[in-house]
C-alpha cells in the first residue's frame, strides 16, 4: 500500500470542500493508534475520555493534564501520518486564557499533536482566540459536553427543542467566527447537525449527531466492545474484544489448573549434550 502523506488541518479541509468524509477515532495507547495507523484513520483524538476507559473513573472531570500528555506523546509515536487531537481536560483551561494558552501549548511542545479540543462555545470564546493566537489549532465541542455534564441534567441530547437548538447554532456561529478550525456535535439531532454543516465552511464532526456531518467520531472502547459499563445508542459495535479476550484468559486459567501449561514446546531445553552434565551436578546437591 502506498505510503500516506501526513494529514494537516489543510488536508481536512479540502476533504470538506470536496464532500470526501471524515474519519475519527480516539485512542489512549501505542498498541491501539499503531491499528488506527494502519487501517489509514483520518484523525485520532487523545480523549479526556481515558479517564473511564483507561482509569475507570466515574466521569472525565478526575482527568489531569499530566495523563493526557502521557498518552498523547504515546498516540503520535503510533500514528505519524494521522492528524492527532489533544483533548483539554476540566479545568485545564477554565481559569484564564493564559491558563489555556500554557496547557494547549503542552500538548504541541511536549506531546507533538496537531491541536487540541475543548468544550463549550459562546462561554470560551475568549479562551478559543487566545490558543489560535498562539498558533495552536483549535476544535470546538459542544451539544453534550461531558465536562459540564452536571450543568446538563446529566449525560442528555442536546439542541431537541427549538430554543436549544438555536442555542447550540449561536454557539457553533461563534465558535467559527472566533476562527477555530474544526467543530464537533455530540449527541445533537441529525437535523441540527446537518444544518449546522452547511452552515460553517470548517469541517463539523459527529459524535452521535447523525450522518450529515462531514465526518465522525467514535470511542475506540465502544467500537470494539472493549468498554462495558454502558454503550450510547449512537455506537455501533465492530468486534466485541471483550469477549475475545475474557475467553482467552479463561482458557489460560483452565490449561494451569490442569497442568497442560506450559508444555514442552514452550520451554527452553538444555543444549545438547547438557542434560547429563546437569544430573551429575544435581548428584552432587543429594
């Protein structure tokens, strides 16, 4: 296969204009973003997500920006040509632009991405200025922001009534006006995406927000049935890894209890000629 060229927030654009669609996925480790790498995922978003998938926290909101970095340094080793997200975690951004500034510049001299999220729009529009300014690429995220979850009633669809969803097309007006580069909806209806799509000329993600936008994202744990505590209706399931792998240590447990592992052929044998040698030595230990 022909090797890729790198995938810049250019190339994501271009494929907006031409209506060639996004793909987008998260990823917390090496092992897993050198898959993304090879099946030629678009982009790959270090989510504040590994906080559930990774730690199992009960919420993002426990998530430091030292982990974030960790993982974000492990996912662009992985996946040279993929265009790699930073995910801003709570409060890493929410306390000043200068706070913002100082952490999304983390990202790109410590981690090597290719920009950094965050949450929220009209509300953050001044810290969404000060990163740009700065030179960093900017997503935009809203609808359900998992941060402010508790803002929201809870972990709800958003934009279901008129007056919420002229709310969250103010805030994705905004959001590109103040010249962030990429927009992502979750859990918004497809109608409200869709509009929201043709509207702004930057390239709009989905996350539960129906097929219109110009790409989508998914979790990597939902996509392949490794997560288990619950799974969004938006998620279609492509391997239960889970399965796989819960079989493969009780087929483990099972050979140890009854002694047929390991066998032979997975030890390492005495050269040859050795193995007298060896009985005379142990003679010597009677």
């Amino acid at each position: 296969m022909e090797k890729r060229k790198k995938v810049t927030i250019l190339t994501l654009q271009a494929m907006k204009e031409r209506g060639e669609k996004i793909s987008w996925l998260t990823s917390y480790d090496y092992p897993t973003a050198q898959f993304a790498e090879a099946a030629r995922v678009d982009m790959l978003l270090v989510g504040d997500s590994l906080g559930m998938c990774v730690y199992g926290y009960e919420s993002t909101v426990p998530v430091t920006m030292d982990q974030c970095i960790v993982h974000s340094e492990a996912v662009r080793r992985a996946a040279p040509t993929a265009f790699v997200m930073g995910d801003m975690p709570f409060m890493s951004y929410q306390k000043s632009d200068e706070n913002a500034v100082a952490n999304a510049g983390r990202f790109l001299k410590e981690a090597g991405v290719d920009a950094v999220k965050l949450e929220g729009g009209v509300r953050v529009i001044s810290r969404i200025k000060a990163i740009l300014d700065a030179g960093i690429v900017v997503c935009g995220h809203i609808g359900l922001t998992p941060q402010s979850s508790g803002q929201l009633g809870g972990h709800k669809a958003q934009g279901r009534t008129v007056e919420s969803a002229k709310l969250l097309i103010e805030d994705a007006l905004a959001i590109e006006q103040a010249g962030a580069q990429l927009l992502l909806l979750e859990a918004v209806p497809p109608e409200v995406a869709g509009f929201i799509t043709d509207k702004l000329s930057i390239p709009v993600f989905g996350i539960g927000a129906g097929a219109d936008c110009d790409g989508q994202l998914l979790i990597v744990s939902d996509l392949i049935g490794q997560f288990q505590a619950f799974t969004p209706k938006f998620v279609k399931q492509y391997a239960n890894i889970a399965e796989v792998i819960t079989g493969a240590m009780s087929e483990y447990i099972r050979d140890i209890k009854a002694g047929t592992f390991p066998a032979s052929e997975h030890c390492y044998h005495m050269l040859k000629g050795e193995e007298e040698k060896f009985k005379q030595l142990v003679k010597k230990y009677e």
